[in-house]
C-alpha cells in the first residue's frame, strides 16, 4: 500500500518541478494549454536555450581544461587570416582521433547547443590552406522523419518518405568559427556541402549500408541537404547564391515542437520515474529506436502525470532551408527519376573561389576588424559563460593556459 503513495507525491512533485521551470523561462500557456514563449526575438532563442547551452558546458568543462592547451593552436587569431588567400579543405572526421575532439572543441562556442546527430553522421572540419587554420564545421546526419516543410515541397506521403529518406541528409551543425565568422565564412561553409567531394565520401560510406531500424540493404545517394536555422530566420543562408547557383533555398519553418525546454536534469527525473512505473519508455532509446526518442518518453511521462503533450509544443519555430545536391534532386525523392544528375556540382576548391571573390574578399576590406581577433579569445568566450550549478554557490574559474 505504500508504493502508490511513493508515486503519487513523486508525481506531485515533478508536475511541481516541470510548472516551475517552464515558468521561469518565460513561458505562458494559451487556450489550447501550449506553451507560447516571451517572444521571437534572436535574443529569447539564446536565452531559452541557455539552460541547455549551461549544461553542456558543465559536462564538457574537465574535457575544455585538459584539451584547450594542444587545440587552441588550431584556430586561426585575426592577424594569421588573409581573406583574399582563404582556400577551404575538407577533412572527415573520424571517432576517438584529435579531429574528433577538435570538433567537440570547437562545437562548444555556438551559442545554440550541437547535437551529437543521430544514426548515419558525416562530420567535416574545414580548414584554411593558406595557413591550415580551421575555419569552421559540418556535421551531416539522419533526417527527422515528420517535417512539414520538406515533405509538402516534395509531395510526399508516408509511405514514400519511409522509401526515399535515404537520400537525404540533414546539417546539424553548419558554421564558420573565430574570426572566419567575421568574413561570412559561414556562408562558404553551407556552400561546401553541395560539391563533389561530400557527394563522392557520401557514396563510399553508405553506398552498401543497411537501414538501422529495417535491416534492409539500401542504395542511398545522396540528393538533397536540409537545415534548419538554429534562431528563428536565418542571414546566413537566405539568399545563399554563387554564380546561377542557389546552394540553401527557404522553404518554410519547423512547428515548433520539441524537448529542448527539458534540460537534462529534468528529463533525467521523468526517466526514472517511467522505470518506477515499469514503462519501457525509460529506456526506449539508441540505435534502432528512432531520433525522436527523448521526445516520445517526455511525452509517456506527462501522460502519466496527467499532463498535457501540449507543452512540447515550445513555439519556437526555425526557418527549414533545402538544398538541391543533385540537379534533379526533387525528380529522385518524389520517385519520378532513380539516376541522380550532378552536372552542375563543383569540387570545393571551385566553391571555395567563388565565395572568396564574392563574399570574404570584400568583406575583409569592410570589416577590418576581425584583425583584432585573438585564437585564445576562444578560450575565453567559451569559459566565461559557464556559470556555476546553484548547488556549488561559488563561482568556478577557468584559467586559459
């Protein structure tokens, strides 16, 4: 007789936990009992992200202390970068290397927490040959099942989306670091994922793979990228053109559902309370489960709690942008054409010359000042924003070497 009412005050208690800190980020409900947030501005999306941005950087900080000293020497101060002479070089990234940890590095700055991706991952570090400094990331991964604005630009139903997803990829994460984000590097580094060379490693890696969820043996090729802007609308990819080329093109915006709302503490809590209830939920997660899995048990736990699923409805909705790799790219996943065209894909040195001459050139004699960037400036952008646990009550500091 005990147990139930164990569970019910621990029921009481997290519906307490989940109301509080929803309100404290400054979320009201409207009628239909979703959550509607503060605002829209750039500046909500960082901060209600914060949270999550937070614990990131907790869980990173021994990793940050002990690798910064061998890393920092990879990225580039203002004064090593001449952007008439920027040449991009794509490197894979493999597990378990030093390009791997530069990446985790490196990924700690953007101010919207990287995910890791989710089943097939491709993950690149860009670097500058000029004076092989690293200019920024991509990481290409599985793409979400359900999304609106991809699938009503390729008319696709159910049954055609579960087949021709295979060809698609989508960036989750896709930017330029210090000071090369200065130059509107970012904007090369979108370009570079339509060019021979990703299409090319793409092909040897998954060309003979088997689907994690079917089993099946598949023949993917990759014909489309998609992205999402990670602060409402996007100055970065919007009209992303070099030559007659559009590399990113907008085609909507995300509904603005999700569990980034839940950090990791609080989610940590509603897991445990579906093994207490002997929901497999709980552990309802990892390869073969599908990447909406956090999101699923968040949503099991609230049905238990009474809650409504509503309030993973946060609001806030990101531009989708999509990418034609293949010139036919549409024809490929609509089902109308099964042989990819690239007739008009070029390698990333040809992309790398025309975003020098058209975007980062100009922009360096603009804006001067990214000269006054300094590598080790990264350290601290990165280490004077971890704010301490409210448990620790003292503040923490990180010294750079």
């Amino acid at each position: 007789m005990k147990k139930p009412i164990r569970i019910n005050l621990r029921e009481a208690t997290l519906r307490r936990s989940i109301r509080k800190h929803l309100k404290n980020l400054g979320f009201q409900k409207d009628s239909e009992g979703q959550l509607v947030p503060p605002d829209l501005s750039k500046d909500t999306y960082r901060r209600l992200h914060e949270g999550q941005r937070q614990t990131k950087l907790q869980k990173n900080l021994k990793f940050v202390e002990q690798i910064s000293p061998q890393l920092l020497t990879k990225f580039a101060s203002g004064s090593e970068v001449w952007p008439e002479f920027i040449t991009p070089r794509l490197e894979v990234v493999e597990s378990e290397t030093q390009q791997s940890e530069l990446f985790r590095f490196a990924s700690l700055y953007w101010q919207v927490p990287v995910s890791n991706g989710y089943g097939r991952r491709m993950r690149f570090l860009v670097w500058d040959e000029s004076n092989n400094k690293l200019v920024g990331l991509i990481g290409l991964t599985d793409p979400v099942f359900n999304l609106r604005a991809r699938d009503t630009l390729i008319g696709w139903d159910h049954k055609d989306r579960a087949k021709r997803l295979i060809h698609m990829m989508d960036a989750f994460v896709l930017g330029a670091v210090p000071p090369y984000n200065q130059l509107l590097g970012g904007k090369l580094i979108a370009c570079l994922v339509r060019t021979k060379e990703v299409v090319k490693l793409f092909r040897e890696k998954y060309g003979s793979s088997r689907g994690i969820i079917s089993g099946k043996r598949k023949d993917p090729k990759l014909v489309a990228v998609t992205t999402s802007s990670a602060l409402g609308r996007s100055s970065i990819y919007n009209r992303l053109k070099l030559g007659d080329q559009t590399y990113f093109s907008p085609i909507g915006f995300t509904e603005g559902f999700g569990h980034f709302h839940f950090p990791d503490d609080l989610f940590d809590d509603l897991r445990k309370y579906l093994q207490e209830r002997d929901d497999d939920y709980w552990k309802n997660h990892g390869f073969g489960q599908g990447p909406n899995w956090r999101l699923r048990a968040i949503r099991q736990a609230l049905y238990h709690l009474g809650m409504s699923a509503a309030i993973t409805h946060h609001g806030l909705r990101r531009e989708v942008f999509f990418c034609n790799v293949a010139d036919n790219a549409i024809d490929i996943l609509n089902g109308n054409r099964k042989r990819p065209k690239y007739n008009s894909l070029l390698t990333v040195e040809e992309v790398g010359i025309l975003a020098r001459n058209r975007w980062l050139a100009a922009r360096g004699v603009r804006r001067p000042e990214y000269r006054e960037w300094k590598h080790t400036d990264l350290m601290k952008a990165i280490t004077e924003s971890i704010h301490p646990p409210e448990s620790q009550g003292t503040t923490r500091v990180v010294r750079v070497r």
